[in-house]
C-alpha cells in the first residue's frame, strides 16, 4: 500500500473554517494530517466550542487520514520546534499556514501589546514553521502555502503582520526553491466561516460579482492544487481567489 504524505495544516480549530475546510480536502485527496489548534482564542474569540478540534479530527479520520492534533499557542516562540518534535520525526510533505490572530483596532486604538502578539502569531511563528519544515524536507522537496489578507484600515496590526507574511513567503520561494520547495499565497477575500453579520454578509455580497461569498471549499480547492505534484512549477506567487471581489 502506498504511503500517504504528511500535511502539517495550522489554525484548524473551527468546523466551519477555512482551516478546517482545506484539512477536508487534503485527507479527501488522500494526505494524512497534522493539524494546529488553539482553543482559548476559537472558544473566546470565534465562540466555538471546546471539543470542536476533536470533532474536526474525526471527521478527518472518517476521510481516511491519519491525524494527529496538536494545542499549541503559536504566540510562544518554542512552539514551532515544538510541533515537528511531536511528529516524531513524521517527514511533513506540506505546510499550509492557516492560522490568524485578528482583533480590529486602527493606527489610534492599537496597543503594544495587541501589535505584538498580532506579529508573533501571524508573522513570527510563521517564519519559524518555515524554518523547521526546511530543516526536515524530505529530498524530494515540499510544498509551503499562507493564506493572507489586505484588510488593514481599522484592522491595522492584523493587515500588517499579514503583509510581513508575504514577504516571508517570497523569502521562502528564493531561498528554499534549491531544495525543492515551492512557496505560494492565496489571498480568499471575504470567506463566510460565521463571523459576519446579516449587514456585513448583505454588503459583501452585493459587492460581489459572483453574487455569492466565498466559502471554505472555494479556498481549500486552490490549496489542494498549490501542495500538489500538479503545481511544482508555481512559486513565489500571491494567488487572488477571491470570485472577484477585488476588482
């Protein structure tokens, strides 16, 4: 039987997230799973419950993955080399950096403190994954793929610290591409995961040219395609898939 590759997938905590959508798809197309969560900020911040990374990770298992599910607050700085050190020495074929701390508050209303652990989460432990998944690439290489966004009036440590992870991810692209690892963003736009309001999902929408908003699976599908064999000669690149909304 052939073996199944490794996918380390972060911020896997919600059911009806964009995290938790692409982790579907991956063990769907037959990867087995590493997947981040942590539930203070799902259950304070996003009002999930504190089971729902367990739920996530048998409906995975019922996909036929194998999953192993780590808590971890990737605010702290050991926690990268925390997480490859629970694999094992598992060989991760593909790192999809889907997890974000976002609270709004503007260039007047921001504190310190909220910066900094905007940049630790969405910036600092991003480039410290990084750092760990090259240090154990299998020889054949692998796949890297952030999620990102351009909301940052009155969203300005989120928006920023995203726009760092760009740059971290074309860092990547140049430096890891000799050992064959491919870097690539998605930008989703507007994903209704819950967090918006009927006002908020009314004006989006008609700002779409779709008609509709995007959903998980739209994301999870181009992500599916980025960590493929399909995708090897794409790097460096940030990918809008957003059904149009930017234009």
């Amino acid at each position: 039987m052939q073996q199944r590759p490794l996918a380390l997938v972060t911020g896997v905590g919600r059911p009806q997230g964009i995290s938790a959508g692409i982790a579907a798809r991956l063990a769907a197309d037959g990867w087995d799973l590493a997947i981040t969560h942590w539930s203070p900020v799902d259950v304070e911040q996003y009002g999930g419950a504190a089971d729902d990374a367990q739920t996530i990770a048998e409906e995975l298992r019922g996909l036929g993955a194998a999953v192993t599910r780590l808590e971890v607050d990737l605010a702290d700085p050991d926690a990268a080399r925390r997480v490859f050190a629970e694999l094992g020495g598992a060989s991760v074929s593909a790192l999809v950096l889907s997890h974000s701390h976002s609270v709004d508050s503007g260039i007047l209303d921001t504190t310190v403190e909220s910066w900094d652990r905007h940049f630790a989460v969405n910036a600092r432990a991003s480039w410290l994954l990084v750092a760990e998944f090259a240090r154990q690439s299998p020889p054949t290489g692998g796949r890297i793929v952030a999620l990102t966004s351009d909301h940052v009036i009155h969203n300005l440590p989120y928006g920023a610290s995203k726009g760092a992870l760009d740059r971290l991810m074309l860092a990547a692209a140049g430096e890891l591409a000799q050992q064959g690892i491919t870097a690539n963003i998605v930008n989703p736009g507007p994903i209704d995961t819950g967090w918006m309001t009927d006002e908020v999902r009314a004006a989006l929408t008609e700002r779409q040219p779709t008609g509709r908003l995007g959903l998980p699976s739209d994301t999870a599908e181009l992500v599916a395609f980025l960590v493929s064999e399909r995708a090897a000669w794409i790097t460096g690149q940030l990918i809008t898939s957003d059904g149009g909304f930017s234009l």
